[in-house]
C-alpha cells in the first residue's frame, strides 16, 4: 500500500508540474488585455473613448476633428487583425482606415485597409492598398457583402515572405504575392507600425469626391475591440524575422488553401468594383506583380 500511494504521489507532483508549466507556454492569438497594452493615441486623444475597462474603443469624427492611433511598437512580419464596427447611416465622406507603415516617407512601406463611407442604403466599400519601397498606386476597391455597421466583424493583415493576405471575417479580398524574382518590390525588410484613423475624406472618399459629409448628422462615430498583434516587434532579434518557428510563416500560410482560394475568387467575381490591374487609362501595360494571380 505504501509503495502504491508513493507512485500515486509521485504522479500527482509530476501532473502538477506540468499544469504549471503549460501555463507559461505562449497562448496563440491570445488578445491583449486592454487596448493601452499595444497601442497609444497619436491624434485628439478627446475624440478617442474607452470602453469596457479599455477592451473596446470609440474613435469619433466631427467638424472640429477627427482622430487616430498607433501601436506601441513596429513588427517585421506576422498578422495582426481587430474587429471593427464601422460608422452607421450616411457616412458618406468618410474614411475609417487600418493599416500598417513603416513611416519613413519617400521609401516606406504601407498596407492599407480604408473603409469608404456611404450615402445611406449603398454598399459600404473598402479600398486596399499596398506600398513597396515607397511605390504605391496599388488600389483595389470591393462592395463588402454584408453591413458592416450593424455589428462588429474581422480585419486581418497577414504578413510574411510569401505573401500579404487581407482578410474579412477569414475571407481572403486580397493577396500580393512576393515576386521579387521578377524585379517587382516587396516589403520585406522595414518594420512596420499598425495604425488606425478616423477623417474627413470627401474630397475623394465616396464617388470619387462627388458625395460630401452631410456634418447635420455629426458625430460619427466607429467602434473597435479584440486587438491582436502577432509579430516580431523591431527592435529584436534579427533571426526572428525569418525564423520557420513562427506559425506565420509555416507551410499552411505560404499559399491559400483551397477553401481560402475559392472565397478569394468568389469576393473578386462577385464583389470588385476596381482593380488597378484592370484600369487601362491608367495603366495601359498591365502591372508585372498583376500577371501572377494567386
């Protein structure tokens, strides 16, 4: 009996250990706790408001101002996405926007999700962008599918040497792949920040500048929470970057999977309404990094 309870308490010693130890694992995608753990205000820190114990934010636009923030620190690869409800009604001139920069002016780094405001009852769209060693002019501009002011849904950047992925809700809109073989730049070697703002942007924002803010239905207002950074923060080690350890950069995330690629290409043929690729008065040749697809 006495050597049966000395295994069964060797056993319990050995189980307690472990429990103790996988709570000091990393937990993948776990959030931050509140929303000045990663980020700080850049702009109008009065038109930025904290919610539920600053686990949620809103961001508010009016004729005085409008408003911004950014993350703590800049990240060489990985994904980062937070959930967003955008502004409800006539929206119409405004521009929500999401992004990440390298912020180094004439040769940064820049990928781009802006939400396009709307007159009330037309689609919401979003614009992406992407900007490699300061070449930009990379737009394209879908009709998202569903209205994204009536509750919160999913925006993620996905980030590594393969490929940048915007998503919607898991739903790829968007993919530029690295095709540096053929000359075509790719951000690879700048960290860059995540930053997010709220502005006025009727000059352009909504039919090309047609649609301007109707300010009698001021304050507008956009909501965000679920904040999440998975990244190598700059500075650190230069080996982290390229490191195959990172789940970013695993087999699973170097191309869209199947199921990813048909929701790809059901968003292009169902939902695009520009494409740079295609825009011959602007570009007569078709851009190279436009022949290869996904």
């Amino acid at each position: 009996m006495t050597h049966t309870f000395n295994i069964f308490r060797k056993n319990i010693v050995v189980i307690l250990f472990l429990i103790g130890f996988v709570t000091l694992l990393p937990v993948k995608n776990a959030k931050p706790a509140t929303f000045l753990q990663d980020f700080h205000i850049t702009w109008s820190d009065s038109h930025i408001k904290q919610l539920d114990g600053g686990k949620g934010i809103q961001l508010l636009l009016d004729q005085n101002s409008g408003c911004g923030f950014a993350s703590k620190s800049k990240y060489l690869f990985g994904r980062v996405s937070m959930k967003i409800k955008l502004i409800p009604g006539d929206s119409a001139g405004t521009v929500t926007a999401f992004y990440m920069n390298s912020d180094n002016g004439n040769v940064r780094d820049e990928l781009d999700f802006e939400f396009l405001g709307n007159r009330t009852g037309q689609p919401y769209s979003v614009q992406t962008n992407v900007y490699a060693h300061g070449k930009g002019d990379r737009e394209q501009r879908i009709n998202l599918w569903f209205d994204p002011a009536a509750d919160f849904h999913d925006y993620s950047i996905l980030w590594n040497h393969h490929h940048v992925v915007f998503s919607v809700d898991e739903v790829p809109i968007r993919v530029y792949k690295n095709n540096e073989a053929k000359r075509i730049p790719y951000p690879k070697s700048q960290p860059m920040g995540i930053y997010s703002t709220l502005w006025e942007a009727d000059d352009w924002a909504t039919r090309g500048g047609l649609e301007k803010i109707d300010w009698s239905k001021a304050p507008f207002y956009a909501y965000y929470k679920d904040f999440d950074i998975e990244g190598c923060p700059a500075p650190g080690p230069s080996a982290c970057a390229s490191s195959q350890a990172n789940w970013w950069e695993g087999s699973g995330y170097q191309q869209l999977d199947s199921v990813a690629a048909r929701r790809y290409k059901w968003v292009r043929l169902n939902h695009m309404v520009y494409d740079y690729c295609t825009d011959k008065q602007r570009n007569p040749i078709k851009p190279p990094e436009c022949m290869d697809g996904i």
